[in-house]
C-alpha cells in the first residue's frame, strides 16, 4: 500500500467533473474502450479474455473482491485523464497543497536541543513548488519512502522554519507510524 501516492491521487480524483463508472460492466466497458480490446483488459486484470467479454455484455455482474478492487484502481488511474493534469498543474503552479497528517513527526537537530520525535497532527499548506515536487516524484514512478521524504522536507521548511524565520540549525525532519494523511488540492 502507497500511503502517499495513495493520497496524492486521492487529492486529484476530488477535482473529476463526473463520477467514474460504478458497476462492474460499465467500468469493463470502459476499460476496453480504452486499452482498445478485451485481450489487453484481460491480461492487464489478469482474467480471461472470455470473462472481460462476459461482464462487457452483463452476464456476470458481481465480481470478486481482489478483482472489483483491482477493477476499480484500473478505471480510476484512466478516468478524466485532463481533468487530472490540470488539477495537477493548477496545484503545482498557483494553489499548491493542503497536507493533513497524524504522525511521529521527528528531527535531527544540534546538540542541546530537543530532538525528541513525537506524535503530532497538523494541517499545513505546502506552497505550489513543493505540490510541483511531489507530483513530479509521483509521476516518475517514485516510491512510498520517496514521496515520504519530499513531505518531510516541505513540511520542514514550511512548518519547522517558517520559511527560514526559526530553527535555521534543524537538519532533518522525518515522518514515522502514520496514523492519518490526506492531500487536499
């Protein structure tokens, strides 16, 4: 599980104009639709050919858990594909992003100081250079532990630093056991 590419496209998806496709045949539909033929469905889904073609005309209409799961992420990652990159744009050149985390938030700082990590909750506004990031990251196929990292940092200098106003000597900041994250464009 990708926490926090999870919620980055979490973030995207609340910014769709239409609701994806609910059912099961519909959302097939529009996976052949896409990928141009129920072969590549199947083998992307990895079912048959025979069962993308039965959901395709209605005759099985309850999939299974694993599969509606995998149906489901499948449809949404190709739904509204501009609407998307707009969101995207948008947040990385004008709005930026609102980061609501739960977590044992911890840093590396000078000898002398308190260094110890603690569960905190904050609510903060990353400025568009750091959604820029992020999204860049996401979209070039980085992990869970990278997109971590890039969080912390803007959280670092936008929260721990007021933008460089206090704790200039902090060194790192990083983001352990989270309990809650949410992205908001």
């Amino acid at each position: 599980m990708s926490r926090f590419g999870d919620g980055l496209d979490a973030a995207v998806q609340k910014a769709f104009t239409r609701p994806a496709p609910k059912s099961a045949g519909a959302q097939m539909r529009y996976l052949v639709k896409q990928l141009k033929g129920t072969k590549a469905v199947a083998q992307l889904l990895r079912i048959s050919q025979r069962t993308v073609e039965r959901y395709v005309k209605d005759q099985i209409k309850k999939p299974r858990a694993d599969l509606a799961a995998r149906l489901e992420r499948e449809v949404k990652k190709r739904w509204q594909p501009q609407i998307r990159a707009k969101a995207r744009q948008k947040a990385a050149t004008t709005d930026g992003i609102v980061i609501d985390v739960h977590a044992r938030l911890g840093y590396t700082a000078p000898i002398g100081t308190t260094d110890q990590d603690r569960i905190r909750h904050l609510t903060v506004a990353l400025p568009p250079q750091h959604a820029a990031r992020l999204f860049d990251a996401q979209q070039q196929g980085a992990g869970d532990d990278r997109l971590r990292e890039l969080t912390a940092e803007a959280l670092k200098e936008v929260y721990f630093q007021d933008g460089g106003r206090r704790a200039g000597s902090l060194q790192e900041v990083q983001i352990n056991d989270v309990i809650h994250l949410d992205f908001e464009l």
